[in-house]
C-alpha cells in the first residue's frame, strides 16, 4: 500500500522535490488520460530582411532608446507605413 499521494500544489519546488524521489509508474492509478489535443493556428508570418550592420546598429540604439527590441521597433515601422497608405 503507498502511502505518498502525488502532491496537488502550485509550487514549483514541491513537486520537482517529489519526483526527484518517486517514480512515474508508482502513480498510474492516479493518473488522467488526456485525449484532446488543440492546436491553433497562428496567422502571422516571419519576415526575414537584410541590413547592413551598420543599420542594424542604429535601429537596435532606436529601439533602446524607446525600451523596446528592435524587432518590435521595425515592426512598428511597417505597421504606421501601411497604414498611412
């Protein structure tokens, strides 16, 4: 008979603790099966552009300046461009 049951927590560190030291298949009929499975579709899409370092450079100082990446800055950029057409 077990006398461990597999810790229901929010913590982080009780339950790595606990498996640290138990196994898997002690706990089988405490287990759920899982049969649904979503995935979802992101429609957004990666670009990738070529820049001369130098550019890169000045964009990446931009976006500091403004306490964002420069990724998120460039895209910034798109997005007003587009809509001002």
């Amino acid at each position: 008979m077990k006398a461990t049951k597999i810790p229901n927590t929010d913590s982080i560190s009780e339950p790595a603790t606990f498996w640290d030291t138990h196994d898997l298949t002690d706990f089988e009929d405490e287990l759920e099966d899982v049969h649904e499975m979503v995935f979802e579709h992101s429609p957004d899409e990666t670009v990738t552009i070529h820049l001369p370092a130098e550019e890169v450079e000045a964009v990446k100082r931009m976006a500091q300046a403004k306490g964002i990446g420069h990724a998120a800055l460039i895209r910034k950029w798109v997005i007003e461009k587009l809509q001002s057409v």
